[in-house]
C-alpha cells in the first residue's frame, strides 16, 4: 500500500524516529514500518510489508494477542498497550525481549489504522530486576540482622537471667557451707589443750567439706558458662569401661551414707571410646545424686552394656523419685524438684549431665515416680556414627 504520508518533515520524522513505529491496518496486516523498528526486531522491510502484527509477538501469546486486536478494532482509541501487563516482542532469532507499546487509531481516505509506538525496554527491565534482587537482599539482610540481633538479645537476656539466678542461687547455697567454714574455725582456736585434737579434726573435717561444697558449687557454674560459650572440648579415647566404674565407685565410698552400697553390672564389650573427664563427671554426677536422694541401707546399682552399635549406662537408686509435674523441667539451669527443697544442691548437676552427654553423641532418659526411686539411662554411639 502506499499510505499516503503529510509532507517530508512527517516522512523524515517516521523515519528517523528513535522509537520503533510500526502502522497496521484493520486485519492487523503491517502495511508500514520505520527503520528503528527494523532494527529492533532484525528484519528487513520487505520481510514484514503484509504480514500480520503476530509475526512480532511470541507464540505462547498471539491467540491470546489476536482477541485483543480484535477487540481493539471495534474499540479504537489511543491509550498504552497491556497496561500493568508485561508485554514482549520477539525477533527474527526467536529471541524474546520486554517492550512498551503504545497505540493510536486514524482513519485514511476511509481506512482504519493503528499505530504502535514500540520501545525496546530491556534496559529499564534488567535495572528494574537488579534493582529489585538488590532489594530483596538487602531486606534478607535486614531480616539476618534483625535475626542476630535477637538471637543476641535472647542471649543476653539468657546471661542476665543466668547471672541473676546465679547470684540468687550462690547467696542460698553459700550460706550453709561459709557459716560452718566460720564457725569450725572459730571452734578450733578455742580447742589449744593438747587432749583436743580429736575435736580440732572434726571441725578441720567440716572446713574441708565445706570449701569442697563451694568449690563443686562454682566448679558447676562455670561447667555451664562454658557449655553455653562452647568452650567445651570434647577428646574421645579408648578405655576399659568396667575398670573405669569400678576406680569411680571405690572413690564415692568415703559419701555413701550408712549402709549404703554401690553395686556394678556390666555386659558385653569393655572397651569404649568416649572423653574420660565428661563420663567422669557424668557418673559422679549420678551416683552422688543417688546417694544424695536414697535412704541409708540401699543400694545405687550401676548397670552398663556394650555392643558394636553403642554403649549403655544406667544408674538405679530406691529413694524419693521425682514428681511427676516436675520431670519434664528436669534438665534445666537451675531446676530443683518440688520434694528436694531442703536438700542442699544448685540445680546445675543434670543439666550438665545431659550436655556433656549431648557432646559424645549420648542420650539421656530416665524413669521414676515420688517415694519409688529413680533410673538414669544413658546410650552413647559410636564415633563413626557421629559424622
């Protein structure tokens, strides 16, 4: 068709626009197009003269592109193509690329056109997408710093409330052992005869279990401090678990009340790899607490086992057990259960035990009820099962 152009200055400006202009009649045929446009979709003129204005489009929408035409011809009226809709052209290639389109009816000699304004938008699309990738880290880094500084808030808030539990604890718990510490001392400047001496070591006996009293007190809290700083190294090594038990029992005699025995059973494998220090502690821990809890004339009986797959140890006792309302905040900081009030201890001795069972890849529970005794089990598997 030769449209009838309005003067050279309309000819010039169509061709030289730097906007791809392209003119379609009212089948949607491209009866004209400017050389931006060309460019833009890497066709030549006489390739596009007479095509429809779907050659343009990407398969997956020219049905779709066609019903909008259509409904454009019967509605003609200048306004931007697909508002607040992503819109794309493809060219000769194949390759797909983001475009604004504007269109604008006109009628000549009787006919109806439109013409479609296009501008290649890539560069405004990949700013407005990095833009938009920036934003979205910065907000996951916002929300990292949000979640640090919680998680560090929590932490001091855990540090304050374990520093204040602490002080609370200390001030109960000391008074006991400093008081005795004070009065022994106090009795035995006045014990200077030379027939008392049996009196002075009594109360030199009292000294020193007290300072132990307060040396375990602090030696507890800073076991915690450290498991909490994960300052606690672990270092597995072999060793014979039946002689390990019976070494621990032989050292525990000296606080078991009167008639009191421990009583050891072991089954399968001796030999076990796991940190000497931390199962030390774990088995005093126990063992002290069942003598601790249990009457005179009873036995805290240790049982442990072990096979190819694990290592097991329980520690049995037959005294006042645990309620039932008070098991499930057994191993917390702090905890003490409501029937042990008057008993002398800080808390901190399961929550440790479970820990440091934790870090050699153990695992603790127990059975009990009040007035029926209690048994701690622990089962411990092996290094290479631990990766």
């Amino acid at each position: 068709m030769n449209f009838q152009k309005k003067g050279d200055e309309l000819e010039a400006l169509f061709n030289n626009a730097a906007i791809g202009i392209i003119i379609a009649n009212q089948l949607g045929e491209i009866v004209q197009i400017n050389q931006f446009a060309l460019n833009q979709f890497h066709y030549q003129e006489s390739e596009l003269l007479g095509q429809k204005i779907e050659v343009l489009i990407p398969r997956k929408y020219k049905d779709q592109h066609i019903r909008h035409r259509e409904h454009y011809g019967r509605n003609a009226h200048s306004r931007p193509m697909g508002n607040g809709m992503d819109l794309y052209a493809v060219k000769k290639d194949g390759t797909e690329f983001p475009v604004e389109v504007s269109l604008s009816p006109f009628d000549s000699n009787g006919n109806q056109y439109a013409i479609a304004f296009i501008s290649d938008i890539s560069v405004r699309k990949a700013s407005q997408e990095a833009l938009l990738q920036l934003n979205a880290e910065l907000e996951e880094k916002v929300k990292e710093r949000t979640r640090s500084l919680s998680e560090a808030l929590e932490k001091e808030k855990e540090l304050n409330e374990l520093k204040s539990r602490f002080v609370s604890m200390a001030s109960h718990e000391f008074r006991t052992p400093l008081s005795t510490i004070l009065s022994s001392a106090y009795l035995v400047s006045k014990y200077t005869g030379g027939d008392d001496q049996p009196k002075r070591d009594k109360h030199i006996q009292r000294v020193v279990s007290s300072v132990n009293m307060l040396n375990d007190i602090l030696n507890d809290f800073l076991s915690v401090g450290k498991i909490e700083e994960g300052k606690i190294q672990v270092r597995f090594a072999e060793l014979n678990i039946r002689d390990f038990i019976e070494q621990l029992s032989a050292e525990m005699q000296p606080i078991l009340k009167k008639g009191q025995q421990i009583v050891h059973q072991h089954t399968g494998e001796e030999i076990v790899v796991l940190d000497y220090s931390l199962l030390k502690h774990i088995i005093m821990n126990l063992v002290s607490n069942a003598i601790k809890f249990a009457p005179e004339e009873t036995v805290i009986k240790i049982t442990s086992a072990g096979t190819a797959e694990s290592f097991s140890i329980s520690v049995k006792d037959s005294g006042i057990g645990i309620p039932q309302e008070d098991q499930v905040h057994l191993f917390e900081r702090f905890f003490r259960g409501s029937n042990v009030v008057n008993i002398q201890g800080t808390g901190l001795g399961l929550h440790i035990v479970s820990k440091y069972a934790e870090l050699m890849n153990g695992t603790i529970s127990f059975t009990s009820a009040a007035g029926q005794g209690t048994e701690f089990h622990i089962i411990f598997r092996p290094i290479n099962e631990q990766e």
